[in-house]
C-alpha cells in the first residue's frame, strides 16, 4: 500500500512515494538514491544503518518510513555537507579508524549522536553514579551498538575521543 | 510482510477502538521488536497503529518519591532522568545495560516491556514453535538451549523474556497503565507477563487492543541502594545469560528489607519472592545470600541440549545474585 | 625508495567516511528490479512440488524461477554454483527459487508465497567424529593431505614426556558486514556484474563457462568490497542466482542481496575442525616428535578441504613428524575459504599444546618454543628466506613484561577479576598467485596504473601507489592507480594474502618496462605493462608473528575479558604502516571475537545454523577491545618478492584465540581445548 511523504534529507526536502512497509533505509536507498546508510543485517543488529532522525541517532533499518513523514534525516553524507568534513569524519581517516568502510557511515553517525548524547550528560553502562566523561570506556561503551567486522574498534576510539575534544 | 493499512490516530481512545475492532492490527511504538518480525514473517498485521504521535514522553514527579513515566518516553530518556537515577538506579541501568545507543533511542517505556519472548527458533518461521503456531511443537527442547528459561517453563515453550527494563520494574513493585476498550486499569508489573503454561503463544495478560499509557514507579526508598548486573556473552550489546535487579536494605549487619527479580531465566522477568523472604532478617554475608538463591532456585530445571544445555545458569545465578547482593550491602555500610 | 614505508591515509578515505563510495548493491543504473531468494526447509531429499501461482500473480512481480522453469545452465560441474538445475536438495537453506519483481518489498512477499514440497530423505549434518570420514587427494591450495617423517608412535612411547590432547574450533561464519550482493545486467549477449568480490577476474573466469559466454563478453565492476575475509574470493551460489534472474528480465538490471540470515547457508564458512595432538619431548622440552591428526567437515556437493595442519608441518623442529586430514561429508552447506584458512585453526590445538607441554615441565612457554626452533623449514628442508619468530617473541616478552612473569596458573587478582597472561605464535605462508598484469600509462601529466586488483579494506588503493612510485621513482602523488574492473589487466583474487606480492611484482615489472622503453620523460600516451614472474621455488616462505593476551575472568561470573592483547610480526617489509597496522590489529581483534564469542550453531536435527543473525552470533563489540596494539621487527627478505613484503592480511588472526586460551588457564588454571571459551567452561574452577 502506497503512501506519499515528505523528508528532508541532507539539508534537503524530498518527496516520496513508499510501500507502508518501506524501511527508513529502504526508503533512503531505494527510493532516494541516498546509499550512505548501510544495510549490514536488516534488523537493528549491527548499527550500519544509523543516521540521525531529528538530531537523534536511530537505526533507519527498523523504522517505517510512513512513520517519519516530515522527519529531518542527516546521513553520513550530510555531514559533509560542500564537502567539508566533519571533525569526526576527519578522526576516521586520520586514525585509520575503518578498512573496508561499509560500516563506516553508520559509525560516523553514532560517534556524531553519541557526542551529544554526552555533552547532554545521558550516563552509559560505563558511567557511575556522576557526569559521564568523555574518556575510552565511556567511548567503547557507547559505539558497541555499531559492528565493525574489519575491527577498527582500537582506532574508533581515539578518533571519537579527538573529535568530541 | 504482506501490505497493511497505516494509521496515525490523534488520540489514545482512538488508537485502541482502531486495534480491537481489527483482529490483525498492531500497535508501533519505537518499532524495534515489530519491524523485526515483520521482516521476520513472525507477524503479518494487515493494520499497523502509530502510537508514538499520542503517547506521553513526560515523567511526572508524583510527589512522595514515586514517578509517572509516559509509554513514549524513550529508554535513553528515562535512563538519563536525574529523578530515575537518584531514586531508581537500577532502572537507570537495567535500561543501559540494553541494547544499543540507537535502539534505546527508539525503544519506549511502553513497548519495550511488551517484546516477545526470545528464542531463535521463534524467530525462525521454517522451524516448529507453539508460540507462532500453538501445537506445531517446541524446536528450542533439545536444541540450542543457552539462552533458554530454567525457572517457571513449560513443556510447550522453554523461551526467556529479553527486557532488562522490565526486570527492574518487576523489582520496583511498579505498575502498568492499560486504557483498553472498557477504560483504563493498573495491572501490577509482576502481572504483565505470564509463564508459557499450555498457551506461550499470550507472552502478556494485556487482550487485543489494549493500550500501555504510562507506568508508575511506587516509593520505594530502598530502591535508592539499587543495582543491575547483566551477565552476558559480550562486554555489552547482548542479550543476558543471567541478570539480577536488587535493592537491598542493611542495618547493623542485618538485612532488613530486600527486592530482587531475575533477567533471562524465565518467559517472564521472575520476581524473586523467595529469595526476599529468605533475606529479611538474614546477616548480611555471603552464606544468607547464597542461601537466599538457593530458596529461588530449589525449582530451577537446566534443559539439555546443543553445547551441553543451559545447565550453567543455575550456578550462574546463584554467584551473580551474591555478587550483587554482596557490592550493594558493602555500598550500604 | 621513498613511498614504501610512508605511513600515507587512505586514499578511499573521503569517499568512505561520507558513505559515497559504491558498493555493488549500490550500481548506478536505470530502473533496477529487485531479486530475492527461495530457500530449502529440508536438509536433504527432492522438491516434489513448487507452486508459484501466488507468487508470480502478485502486484509487482516479474518473474519467478525454479527449477521447473529456470534456464539449463552451460556448464553445470560446480554444484554450489549450479542453482536452479535439479530438484534435489543437500543441504538446509539451498537455494530452490528466486523472486525478481518491481520492489524489494513485493519481492519479499513473493518469496514467501512460493509454496515448496519436499520428499525429505533422512540427513546426517553433525560432525562429530570421523565417522564416514575419507581421505581427501589434496587440500585447499593445493597442499598435501598427509605428511610423515620418522615413527611418531615409538618417539611417543619413549619420550620423557608426552601430551596427548584433543582440541576443536568452532564453525565461524566470515559475516563481512556488506552482504553478499549482485547487480546484474545483460545487454543482449553481454552481461555487466556489479558484484561483492575479492577478485573481478576470477569471478569472471568462474561465470562465464556457466552461462556459455566468452569471458570477453561479461564485465564485473568492484571498485569497494565491503568486507570478505574469504568468503567473497570465490563465487556462491547468489552470484549465479543474480544472474539468473537478470536474465530472465532482459535489459532491467536486478539487485540481489543476500540477507544476514541467508548468508549462514549460502556464503561459505568455516569448517568446524577436531584437531588430535600428541607432543613428545624431553626433560628440556626439545620435541621429538611432533603430530596432529585432523577431523573436518565437507559438503556432499563439493569437496573443501582446509589445510588445518600444514602449520604443525613447518613451526617447531621435531625428527618424528606426522599430519594427516580427514573428511567428513556431511548433509550441510559448502564449506570454503576464511580468514586464514588452515592457519587460522591450525594454530589453535598446536599452541595450547605448546602451552601445555612448558607447563608440564615448568619452561617458560617462550623459552620452549626458542628450544625448538628449527634451522630449516623441517618439512622441506628448504633454508627459511627469513624466519624471525624468536624475535618477534623477545620483543613482545620485552614490551610485556615478560620476564616478570609467575609461571603458576590462577594466583593473580586484580579486584574482582583473576588475571593472567598468555602467549602463543602465528605463522602464515607467502603466497604468488601465478599471474597478474599491470599496466602503466602516462596520462595528463601523471602515472596511471591499471589492474583488476581488489581493495576490501586492505589498502590496495592506497598502497599500489606507493610500490608503484618507488618503481617509477616518482612522488606518490604522481600516480593514480586504478583498479576493481575487469576492464583493467588480469588480476589474482585478493585471497591467501598473496595481492601485494602478486600485483606489487606486476606493478614493479611494469614500471621497469615503462622505463627501459620511454625513459624518464615519457609522452602522453605512453604505455608498458608487466606481470608476475615465478615465484622462488628454493625457500620456504613464511611470515611469523607472536600474540600476547592478557586475560581477566571473573571471579564471581567466569565473564571473559581481554584487556591488552599485543601482536608483534615479522612481514617482510611494511609498505604502509598505517594501513599494515589496521590490518594487524583487525585481524588479531577477529582472533579475539574467534576465541570469545564466535560460534555458528549447527543444529543437527535441522542441519541449519540457528544462530544465523548478528544478535546471536556474536562477533566482538567495541566495548570487548580495550588496548589493541601491532608492532613489527624491521625484516628483510630479498626472496619473496621486489618489494621485500610479506603479505598481512592473514596472520594477525593466527594464534590469537591459542594466546587467549593460555591466558585463561593463566588466569583461572582451567584449560579451555574446545572454542570458543565461554564463562560456562570456567564457572566450575572460580572461587
């Protein structure tokens, strides 16, 4: 069943015809042409998938795009927007932080949504009883919800923790 | 996934008519438990109801030391609140012990208690499951079983509840807001859920059509000395062997009031009873610990199967309660 | 020589950082169809019926194939690859059907309304013995099954001290995070694959006779892998099924990706292995003899055989000597290449065993294998071209803090947590693939070089160019290098580690033609190609590497961690160190994943693995790595290839879980032979 909504996707509105059960992900990559995002499992196991919905980290995988209608969606492309690198997109390369780079997207976006998370004072499993901070278990905590199969986690880390400086 | 109808009502009263009157309609919360078995093939809804427009994201401070939480607020939120962390930390944790940043961010106080059991072969639609199909049989019995119950199973269903919220609520005597067809009632946390019984197919007493609004966390000033320990395969990201929720109270070496409930062990989070009674009065040591476990798990059935069964998580249980047990009443000195 | 050795960022970085680097599903073309799969529910027997009616009426739907109504295949000899051409089935989640329709949405409903009845026939899929067991010719890549110097058994009966244990890995899934994806195009009678492959020429080499075509007339195009670890080195069945299926909707290209869950019956993986190890040695802990006797499963369909004990052939001097393999063909999916194959497990019996053997005589487990270090490769008798694994040994004993070591298992604590550490070595052979080209044009100014080379991660786009600007004499940012097409030169597949010898040497042979023909101010234009030559048949070629783990269990819980884990290797010469790094340390990380958490569960009343989604089979998470870190000793080694290098991509997973292992009977006093080691295996022995 057909439904037409509207996102804004980059920075950029876009309107769009999709199957109720077209994913966020479905939607952005098969309908839009958007591939930043990554399908690695297809069900919220794997963090590839994540862009920010409404300044939040999310897996687009497990939402229904019918639900989002009017939703403000930044993928890792967005984050670039003229081509200017975002601090952590520049910490990936400078650390090496990924090899065959499908995850990577997803990565970037969490770190980019975790980040502020933090700067919220949101605690994690890592956190005590006070303010979360911003050091490497905090780090690893907070970005385990993104697989990295090539296990670039022990250059992630540094290059999150200089980006969020 | 065969094409179904999408609804965003305006309202609650609206969104809970549109389920009861349509047998295959569902609701979609933050839709990480739905969408998964939509692709699955578990459910085939022909109506999807969007509640995460309506739901409440507030968290009401009730006065007295208790808590509304709305069904929408997210787990990151609740996980996050100063009041929830100061009064309720093992809420806080049992929240973030789960899942993943992203999923906790979708995830709602409402519908994470309310994901179906876990079982890979529930899952799996190729294989037998009395929980997809009542009769079809268990495939989990004799299977892989690690992640499978040891307290209150069936011979129909061996499958364990996954939410580590849901095991800090039943600890926390809190209560659920239901607004179903005939109006609202309060359900008691502990009653939410079910055991497998003859029909593992109800994971929950909710009927058809009936609608979390919000749950309420009681005074419960003990719950300030509160902890979650998840025991898990990985360092985070997983779903429980074992988890323990426990607030405890000591006085002069004493245990003078205890909560516990168990995570990944039953078909629902197990509220300890038993365990509690045992502690009340008990000197706080190891021995009134261990022999606390040992009064919950004189039940206790491992099942067999692939790797050597789940027997494991008897003994397993047993030290992560007096671990727990053991790091509260040493922060309680 | 400059470039060589320049710790240079990624040249793919941008494009994978902003996600616009182009993975196969992710082609641009015109009005894509969308493929998906019909699998079998039965582990073994025949379709007795498939009905499509449902399917194909569907709102959406082009097409579905079966076996009824699928085109015959050209050559249909590799029966993993021959899909849709009979209706037998081998094993659970063999591929019987395909959907191809409008919408990856309406293609999945359709798949699910293929109705599929079987003749079910009663299956075996549990490897547990050797029970059926046969003698395989030869194994993967070409090694021998068996080997055998001296008497084995009569050093055993004479020896001072023996160990005479049984260890076993686990079935892994390579699980890259890009799943196995196609998209296929034919254009009258030529067909375009944007396919997930280690190597474009040899999926080409591997399509073509199976759809009759000449090679000549089929482009695949992967310019990103996301991932393989093997499991894209050679073609599955979703390739053939994606071209199938492309065919049947002539001039729409058609989308096929696997799902995760269809990966674990579709994709390759590796075999689970039973490894019988017997050690003999005297008081010192010289061996006498050395033997391992290897159970490992094959498909009934086509035959893989990892080469599981080819590294107890070469590690540690011993006058008896024995390896031998045996298969068990099993109703089960097709077992092929991971990470590391044969090595990878290989390593793991072996060097508990070694562990186990300096504990018995109380040696320092460094020192025990410094005492069998053999001077030449003992099972040629070949001189190694380099062999420093004693180096490696020493040098991470010195990082370490090695020497301050207690030998005694479980009497170190730190908090809540039993400590100990644990070493063990790794080894991985110097492949040559036997051919590749390079070509190298003068183009607007720069140097271009062409070869159908792959970059999964590994760096290829990155450090090409620096071999190739050491060859040209040239500032790296002279040349560009192109590669991933089938349109470029003959490439190998990036598989075995062999890629920078391989392509490097192709590289090399076409910069020195390029410059004896247009020396060094060549026109527009200009063009030379080269390629591999032979590889040094006079030495035995190895990297070697030694891993050191500290390991923590948990007093109270057996939870497993694994704070520090260090690698040092020996590789020849580094080409680049930043990307030589990653892959040391993705490799020792996915050891670590290997020796905690990996496990596919084969459940043999089904003959599937239920584990088959990343929620249940568990690879390591960020929060499971703490303090990675790769070094390596400065090698030189002027018979392996131009450049001195040793491939990387392969040893940094060898020995890992051993070392981890080592570490937990450090730590805990409990032995864990059997993979992966779970805090069910040393609840038991805690406090």
């Amino acid at each position: 069943m057909d439904s037409e909504i509207g996102l804004r996707v980059d920075g950029t509105p876009r309107r769009l015809t999709v199957d109720t059960r077209t994913t966020l992900l479905d939607a952005l990559r098969e309908r839009l042409g958007v591939t930043s995002p990554k399908k690695g499992c297809d069900h919220g196991q794997c963090g590839a998938c994540t862009v920010l919905v409404d300044g939040r980290r999310v897996l687009s995988c497990l939402t229904l795009a019918v639900a989002r209608d009017g939703a403000e969606v930044v993928t890792a492309e967005g984050l670039a927007p003229d081509g200017e690198l975002h601090p952590v997109q520049r910490a990936f390369i400078d650390r090496d932080a990924f090899q065959c780079g499908y995850c990577t997207p997803g990565q970037v976006v969490s770190a980019v949504g975790m980040l502020d998370e933090l700067d919220r004072g949101w605690p994690s499993a890592a956190t005590g009883t006070g303010e979360p901070e911003l050091d490497d278990a905090e780090i690893a905590e907070r970005m385990s919800g993104n697989l990295c199969r090539c296990a670039a986690y022990a250059n992630i880390v540094p290059a999150v923790r200089e980006a969020g400086r | 996934m065969r094409p179904f109808t999408y609804q965003a009502p305006a309202d609650a009263a609206s969104a809970v008519r549109a389920v009861t009157r349509d047998p295959t309609a569902v609701f979609l919360g933050g839709g990480t438990n739905l969408v998964d078995h939509l692709k699955l093939g578990i459910l085939d809804p022909g109506l999807v109801v969007d509640v995460t427009g309506l739901a409440s994201v507030e968290i009401t401070d009730l006065g007295g030391g208790a808590l509304r939480v709305g069904a929408g607020v997210p787990n990151s939120d609740l996980a996050a609140d100063p009041l929830v962390r100061e009064r309720f930390p093992v809420l806080s944790q049992a929240l973030l012990a789960g899942a993943s940043g992203q999923l906790r961010n979708m995830a709602t106080t409402g519908g994470n208690p309310l994901q179906r059991t876990r079982c890979v072969y529930f899952q799996d639609v190729t294989t037998p499951c009395n929980k997809r199909e009542p009769g079809s049989g268990c495939s989990a019995i004799g299977g892989w079983t690690r992640n499978h119950a040891i307290l209150g199973a069936s011979a129909h269903c061996i499958a364990t509840h996954p939410s580590d919220l849901a095991v800090a609520l039943a600890a926390l005597d809190a209560e659920v807001r239901v607004l179903g067809q005939d109006g609202e009632r309060v359900i008691p946390f502990t009653d939410l859920h079910r055991l497998p019984g003859d029909h593992p197919e109800h994971d929950t007493v909710l009927g058809h059509g009936d609608l979390i609004t919000a749950i309420d966390l009681p005074a419960r000033p003990i719950a300030r000395r509160s902890a979650y320990r998840k025991v898990r395969d990985r360092a985070s990201y997983a779903f429980a062997l074992v988890s323990v929720a426990a607030a405890v109270e000591v006085d002069g070496g004493v245990v003078r009031d205890a909560r516990i409930a168990f995570g990944g062990v039953a078909h629902k989070p197990w509220r300890a009873y038993r365990a509690e009674e045992a502690l009340r009065g008990a000197t706080a040591a190891d021995d009134s610990y261990r022999a606390a476990a040992d009064a919950e798990l004189a039940d206790a059935v491992a099942q067999d199967g692939l790797d050597g069964g789940n027997a494991f998580k008897i003994p397993l249980l047993r030290r992560t309660l007096v671990a727990t047990l053991r790091d509260l009443a040493r922060e309680d000195a | 020589m400059t470039a060589i050795g320049t710790d240079l960022a990624r040249r793919d970085g941008t494009v994978k950082v902003t996600g616009t680097a182009t993975y196969a599903y992710e082609a641009p073309v015109e009005r894509p169809a969308y493929a998906h799969p019909v699998q079998a529910t039965i582990a073994r027997g025949r379709i007795r019926d498939i009905e499509i009616e449902d399917a194909e009426t569907l709102d959406g739907v082009l097409t579905v194939l079966t076996p009824d109504n699928a085109e015959r295949l050209a050559d249909t000899d590799d029966k993993e690859l021959a899909v849709l051409q009979s209706d037998e089935v081998a094993f659970r989640g063999q591929l019987v059907g395909v959907v191809v329709a409008e919408t990856s949405e309406v293609a999945r409903e359709a798949a699910g309304l293929v109705r599929v009845t079987y003749d079910e026939a009663e299956h075996d899929a549990e490897l547990a013995t050797e029970r059926g067991s046969y003698v395989p010719e030869q194994l993967n890549a070409g090694y021998p099954t068996e080997s055998a110097q001296g008497d084995v058994d009569a050093a055993m009966a004479s020896a001072e001290t023996t160990i005479e244990r049984t260890y076993t890995t686990a079935m892994y899934h390579n699980n890259p995070l890009e799943p196995h994806t196609t998209t296929a195009l034919w254009d009258g009678d030529s067909l375009t694959l944007w396919d997930s492959t280690q190597g474009v020429h040899p999926l080409r080499s591997t399509i073509a006779p199976i759809f009759g075509l000449d090679e000549e007339r089929v482009r695949v195009i992967c310019p990103y892998v996301g991932g393989g670890f093997g499991s894209k080195g050679t073609a599955h069945a979703n390739v053939t099924l994606a071209t199938l299926a492309a065919r049947a909707v002539p001039g729409r290209p058609v989308r096929l990706a696997l799902t995760r869950q269809q990966m674990f019956s579709l994709a390759g993986y590796r075999t689970p292995t039973i490894q019988r190890m017997r050690l003999a040695a005297d008081a010192d802990g010289r061996l006498s003899a050395i033997a391992i006797d290897v159970v490992e499963q094959t498909s009934r369909i086509k035959e893989y055989a990892e080469q599981t004990g080819t590294p107890t052939r070469i590690m540690y001097a011993a006058e008896n000597r024995s390896v031998t393999h045996r298969l068990v063909p099993l109703d089960v999916p097709v077992p092929s290449w991971m990470r590391a194959p044969g090595d990878c497990p290989g390593m793991f019996g072996p060097e508990v065993a070694m562990d186990e053997l300096a504990e018995r005589l109380g040696v320092d487990p460094i020192e025990l294998r410094i005492r069998n270090e053999p001077s030449v490769d003992p099972d040629t008798g070949k001189p190694f071209s380099s062999r420093n694994l004693v180096a490696c040994l020493l040098a991470g004993a010195d990082r370490f803090d090695w020497a301050d070591r207690d030998l005694r298992p479980g009497v170190r604590r730190s908090g809540d947590w039993l400590v100990g550490t644990g070493v063990a070595a790794s080894t991985y052979p110097v492949h040559r693939m036997p051919a590749s080209t390079a070509v190298i044009r003068r183009e607007a100014g720069r140097y271009v070089v062409e070869i159908g080379a792959a970059d999964l991660g590994t760096g290829t786009w990155t450090t090409l160019p620096q071999i190739a600007a050491d060859a040209l004499d040239v500032p790296v940012s002279d040349v560009e290098v192109r590669i991933g097409d089938t349109r470029y030169p003959m490439a190998s597949v990036a598989g075995g580690s062999s890629g920078m010898t391989t392509w490097g040497s192709a590289v090399v042979e076409a910069a020195r033609a390029f410059r004896d023909k247009f020396g060094q101010d060549p026109a527009d234009g200009d063009e030379a190609d080269g390629s591999v030559g032979p590889a040094d048949e006079d030495h035995a070629m190895h990297a070697f590497g030694a891993q050191f783990v500290e390991a923590h269990v948990h007093a109270d819980t057996g939870e497993l961690r694994v704070p520090r884990l260090l690698g040092v290797f020996a590789a020849g010469r580094i080409i680049n160190p930043r990307t030589a790094r990653s892959q040391f340390i993705g490799g020792m990380t996915m050891g670590l994943s290997m020796a905690l958490h990996e496990h596919s569960v084969l459940d043999p009343r089904t003959g599937h693995v239920v584990n088959h989604d990343l929620a249940e089979y568990h690879v390591s998470v960020n929060a499971d790595v703490t303090d990675v870190e790769a070094t390596w000793i400065d090698e030189h080694d002027p018979y392996v290839n131009a450049m001195g290098s040793k491939g990387i991509g392969e040893i940094g997973i060898v020995g890992t879980a051993a070392a981890v292992s080592n570490a937990v009977w450090h730590a805990t006093g409990v032995r864990v032979r059997d993979l992966p080691i779970t805090l069910d295996k040393v609840l038991a022995a805690l406090p």
